[in-house]
C-alpha cells in the first residue's frame, strides 16, 4: 500500500491537512477499500518545541521512507527569534534538499464562481489557467557564501545567487513537457540584465528549447516586467519557469489573481517522493481561529494523486467537488465578498461540503 508522510506543521498546518486528510479518506471509501496508508510526524516549529530542532532524523527517514509528503506550513513569530538554523523553514529547504524537489509546480487557476473574489477586473482573470514552474533546490536560497558578518567593522549580510547548467537545464525540460500537455507556450523570467547567473539561465534555457522543443513557442521576460504583466494581462501565460527567488514572489502575485492565496496547491517533483502543500504559510493571524481556507491543501491532495500516483479521475473528482462547493455559495472568510446566495463557512465546514459533494458527485461515475 502506498504511503503518505504526512507533516501538519504549525500554525493553521494542522486544521487544513486534517480537511484535506479527510478529503483522501472520502476517495478511499468511494473505490471500496483502504488504499493509502499515512503516518504523521511534526515539522517546523512545532518539532523544534519538543525535539529542539525543526526536522528530526525520523522524520527526514520518514519522509524518504515515503512514496508522497502532504505538509501544511511550517512557522510563525513564536520562532523567528531562533537562530536561522533551527528556525521552522530550514526544515522545508531541508526537504526539498535531500528529496532532490527541484521542480515546483504551482498552477494558478481562476475558478468561476469565484471571478468576483479577485481584486482584477473580471474580464482580466476570466478563463486564467496559467502554471509557474518555479526551480526549487538552488538559486540565492541555497548559494554560499551566506550569513550575516562584521567585516572592517560594518556588519554584512550575505546570500549568493549561484545556477549550473544541469540545474537550469532539468527545471526547462520540466517546464516544456508541462506545455506540451497544455497549449505549448513556456515563458522564462529572469533578470538577465544585470545577474550573471540569469544570463546563463536564459543562455541555457534557450539551448534546452533548441535541442528538442521547437514545437513549444519559447519568450523570454525580465522579473520586473513579468511583475508587471501579471496583473495588467495574464492571459497572456501559460507555462513561466523561474528561479527559486522569483517564483517564490511571482506565485504569491500570481495568487491573488484566483482570489486568495488560501486557494493555491502546489507540488515539489524531481525525485522518487513527491512534496504536496498549499502555497501559503502558516497564516499566524487566523490560526486556531477554525476560519482558514482548506481548499489549497484539499487541491494539493489532488496534485498528489494526479503526480504521485497517476489516479487522474480521483484528482478530477475532488477538483469537481470544490468548483461546486464554490459554485454552491461556499466561501472562507479569505474569498467571502457578500451577494446573494453566498454563505460565508469555517475550515471545516468547507472540507465537509466538499467531501460531501466527492460522495454525492461520483456515485454515478463509479457505477459506470
Ligand atoms: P502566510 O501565507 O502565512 O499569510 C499571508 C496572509 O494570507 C495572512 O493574512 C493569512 O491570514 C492569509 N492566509 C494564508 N493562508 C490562508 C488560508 N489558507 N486561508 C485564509 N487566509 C490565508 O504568509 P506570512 O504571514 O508571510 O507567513 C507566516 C509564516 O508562515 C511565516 O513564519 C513564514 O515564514 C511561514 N511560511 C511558510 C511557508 C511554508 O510552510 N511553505 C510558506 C510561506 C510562509
């Protein structure tokens, strides 16, 4: 039986993972039979208060151990007087690390009913289903030298921006296989002007197009003008590859465009274990406050089942059943605007509705 490393973290970590771990369950019950088996283990802040550390070496076994990881979030303002080593995020960088996850995908998709949710014009975002590949296991994140020094007396903090040929060359393979399966535009955004390590990124990514993509329509942008675009016209993308900095940033721009950030799943691929999570933190401010949106950790359920276990109709089927629970007036506080036939709903009630439509929805696709 397949097994999932499951990390709730912190903050509302634990309330979005416990929805969409129910959302699973409700798909194992529909095909008749227990089909995944999952074990939990902390991560992030939440490990460093019992363990003194954010990732243990069980864990991190865990996790190897496993053939897909759904995480929540990892930290909150309780850890970020720690020292940079053992504070909460060096357990994620960790894990993308050791688990080779240097491709992520983050879709960004505008659902329908929730065209009102978005703060651009409708016209704008209408039809919006655009995918950032962001690389994931180099770039400043990773570069040395890094750290804060005093040098001749001034204090100094440094982070090193560094790329290799193979490093850019497996995320741009990654990035054109994606668009052969959507409509085959790939756009890379760096800032080839004035880094020296995008001036390699663009160079090599052009070569990777030339050798076996011509069919994929190839542009390239500069960060600050596809900042930019993204909110003047994101029709106008399909695919963008980026660097770990610049996708961190894009993505969360490009988040605001379906309405919330609390809508975003997102998956690390590269190596034998996938790494499914929602694109947002652990959200501090709302936590335990039961109002969180579950809907990007439920849709990351589903990129896990598409990716990591090529269940392509069980993925359709939860992502079915959250455009309906939209459709049906369903709204967290983060996408809530009021109208008429809205009704505004807590974390767990959005998973119930959504589960609840998974069982109703499918009965007839299963019979067939
Ligand atoms: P955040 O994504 O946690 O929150 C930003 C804003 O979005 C907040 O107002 C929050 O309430 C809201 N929000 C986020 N997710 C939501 C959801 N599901 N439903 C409704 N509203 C939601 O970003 P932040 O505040 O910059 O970071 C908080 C902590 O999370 C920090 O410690 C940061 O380092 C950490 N973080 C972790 C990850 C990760 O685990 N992958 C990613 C980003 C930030």
């Amino acid at each position: 039986m397949p097994k999932i490393c499951v990390f709730p973290g912190d903050g509302i970590g634990p309330e979005v993972v416990r929805e969409a771990l129910a959302v699973l369950r409700a798909i194992e019950e529909i095909s008749g039979a227990r089909s995944f088996e999952t074990e939990e283990e902390l991560l992030g802040g939440a490990s460093y208060d019992v363990h003194g550390v954010p990732m243990t070496d069980k864990a991190m076994g865990l996790a190897c151990a496993s053939d897909a990881i759904l995480l929540g979030a990892v930290g909150g303002p309780k850890w970020d007087p720690l020292p940079f080593e053992v504070r909460p995020e060096r357990a994620l960088l960790g894990l993308r690390k050791n688990l080779c996850l240097f491709a992520n995908l983050r879709p960004a998709k505008v659902f329908a009913p929730l065209l009102d949710a978005s703060p651009l014009r409708r016209e704008l975002v209408e039809g919006i289903d655009l995918m950032v590949v962001r690389e994931l296991t180099g770039g400043i994140y990773f570069g040395e030298p890094r750290g804060i020094r005093t040098e001749n007396g001034v204090e100094t903090g440094i982070n090193t921006e560094v790329y290799t040929r193979p490093e850019i060359e497996r995320v741009a393979r990654v990035a054109f296989d994606l668009a052969r399966k959507r409509s085959r535009r790939v756009t890379s955004v760096d800032k080839s002007n004035v880094l020296e390590s995008s001036e390699l990124w663009r160079k090599i990514v052009t070569e990777v197009h030339g050798r076996g993509y011509t069919d994929v329509d190839l542009s390239h942008m500069l960060v600050d003008n596809c900042a930019m675009q993204l909110v003047r016209h994101p029709k106008q993308f399909d695919v963008i590859v980026t660097t770990n900095l610049f996708g961190d940033i894009l993505t969360d721009e490009a988040s605001m465009i379906t309405g919330s950030i609390g809508m975003l799943p997102s998956a690390s691929l590269g190596g034998r274990v996938g790494l499914y999570e929602p694109i947002h933190g652990s959200a501090p401010d709302i936590a335990g406050k039961g109002v969180a949106n579950p809907l990007a950790t439920i849709l990351s359920v589903a990129m896990m089942l598409r990716y990591s276990f090529n269940r392509d109709a069980e993925a359709g089927w939860i992502e079915r059943a959250v455009e309906k629970a939209l459709a049906d007036g369903y709204r967290t506080g983060d996408i809530y605007r009021a109208g008429s036939g809205v009704r505004r709903v807590g974390t767990v009630e959005m998973g119930d509705v959504v589960r609840k439509n998974i069982m109703t929805n499918t009965q007839g696709e299963v019979k067939r």
